[in-house]
C-alpha cells in the first residue's frame, strides 16, 4: 500500500499524508455520517470537547470542537471504515503485520469558530513499552490552513517522550511550540495522515466558512504493551488486520463498576454524560485527564 519511499518518509519524518486514502464519495458519506451523529448527540449532551489550553492558538476567541469519542459504538458505518483495507493496509505497512484498535474520535471544528489544538504528542495520555502507536487522521473534507488542518514539527518522534503541561490537558509550552511555526499539513477531502503518538502536532483555527471533519483512528501493534492501564475504551482491542498473538496473556478488564479497567474509573468512554469534554472529569492516575 505504502511505497518504499513513504515508509521510508516516515521513518524519517514520524508522518505521512497518503492522498486519495478514501473516494471522494466515501469521504462525503463519512462527512455526513459525522454531522448527522453530532446532530443526535447534541440533542442529548454537550459534545464540545475544546481543550482548556486552546486559548493561545484561539488568540482568547471563544471556539467550539464538537467530538465523539468511539464512534464505532455510535453506527455501523464507523465500524466499516475502521476495517477499511487501504486504512488497515497502510497501518499495516508503518506498524504490521498486526493492527489493533486502540480508540477512535470523530471532530467537528464548525465554521468561524473551530477550536485550535496546542502543540502535543499523544504518548503521555496513553504510553506504551515500544512506542508503536499511530494515529490515522481521515480527511472527509478538504483541510487548508483557514480551516486549522493538521501541523506536525516533521523529525519530533526521535525526542522520546517529552514533558508535557497538565493543565488545559497535556500539552508542550505554547511559547516554545507555537502552532502557527509547525508545518502545514493541507489536506483534500479521502486524504488522511499517519503519524506517531510521539511526533509532536496539534492544528489551528477554523476561521473559515465551512466546517472540518476528521476521524481519528489510533492504532498499535497488539504485541506492544500499555506502560500502565490508561484510556482504555470500549472496543480497545478490535484486531483491524491480522492476528492477536498476546491474546492469551493480556489481562481482561475488570467490569466492576466503579473497579479498575471500567470505563468510569479510567476517565470516561465518551459515553457518559461528563464524556471527554476536554477536562479532567473523571481523570485517574497516569496523565490520562481527559484526551480527546
Ligand atoms: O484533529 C486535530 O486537529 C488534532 C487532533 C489531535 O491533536 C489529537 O486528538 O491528539
């Protein structure tokens, strides 16, 4: 799926953009499946989910971020896309032969107000022993920089886990890492891009007329183990390609209500009403609190 040049790209790099991953009309169906699950969601809770610490990038603005968290549990759709064989072919090719699901979150950044992410890796929320941890950002609409697309700082996965601020959810100092010097990462409608949970990234502003639409797929090798028991999520597991070969010794969740491994305990599903608003409600150990 992957030629030896972007393989190769993002060894180097810690990113890749893979052009045309979705048809144009695969793109404007998922478009449509997530502004109709925003619709039904916002009739019953709050779906934004803007980070406390956005108001730098959103120069003080107020901005809105609407967000499901697992939207394979939300239509059958979702659940189609997440075993999509060019999506599961390229994970494959970056962290393969064996791809599991981790977690997946749907943004809506509306038009004119669409909040800004800082500057971040995504490993402090969820670190794992061999750093295999991608995530896969689907474009179903066109991302330029007026509608905040993606921004990456091309090289950052070689720095290892960095120190991150807790307040506003981690995040690097917004002085040191401003979103407006990362690079640009313009996509078109199918477009998507694979990045490690260790390159740094984050996006800017919607200020323009139409909203952006993603969906953010994060994978890993199920052979790599979580450093401890942080954002574990309903359907965390789902092989996407390939096999399990850890499934007999990977420790079951605890169902227990209020026990640990529920969804409760370890900050929140999405589901709930307190979801993961971009806060610390429901936060436990680890610097889980609240990732989006
Ligand atoms: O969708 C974006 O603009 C960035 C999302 C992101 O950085 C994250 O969820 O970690």
């Amino acid at each position: 799926m992957l030629t030896a040049e972007q393989k190769q790209f993002f060894a180097d790099n810690g990113y890749v953009v893979v052009r045309g991953l979705l048809t144009p009309e695969e793109a404007a169906l998922y478009r449509r499946e997530s502004h109709d699950l925003a619709h039904r969601l916002s009739a019953v809770r709050e779906i934004d989910a803007t980070w406390g610490s956005a108001d730098v990038a959103a120069m003080g603005k107020k901005t809105q971020l609407l967000h499901c968290h697992d939207v394979h549990l939300q239509s059958a759709a979702f659940s189609r896309l997440l075993l999509h064989d060019r999506l599961t072919g390229v994970a494959a090719d970056l962290i393969g032969p064996n791809v599991q699901l981790h977690h997946s979150k749907m943004f809506i950044k509306p038009p004119e107000k669409g909040s800004p992410f800082p500057m971040h890796q995504d490993a402090p929320f969820f670190p794992h022993e061999n750093h295999s941890m991608i995530a896969a950002v689907l474009h179903f609409d066109d991302a330029g920089l007026e509608k905040g697309c993606l921004r990456v700082v091309p090289g950052s996965h070689k720095r290892g886990l960095m120190p991150h601020l807790p307040e506003g959810s981690w995040h690097l100092p917004t002085d040191e890492y401003p979103v407006s010097e990362a690079m640009l990462l313009e996509a078109k409608a199918g477009d998507a891009v694979f990045f490690s949970y260790l390159t740094i990234h984050g996006s800017g502003l919607n200020e323009s007329s139409e909203a952006r639409t993603t969906l953010l797929i994060q994978m890993r090798d199920p052979a790599d183990p979580p450093s401890y028991r942080a954002h574990e999520s309903p359907g965390q597991g789902m092989m996407l390609r390939g096999l399990d070969p850890t499934c007999a010794t990977r420790p079951a969740l605890d169902r227990t209500p209020g026990g640990d491994g529920t969804f409760e305990s370890l900050g929140g599903s999405g589901m709930t009403s307190v979801g993961m608003a971009g806060t610390t409600a429901g936060a436990t150990d680890g610097p889980m609190a609240g990732k989006m």
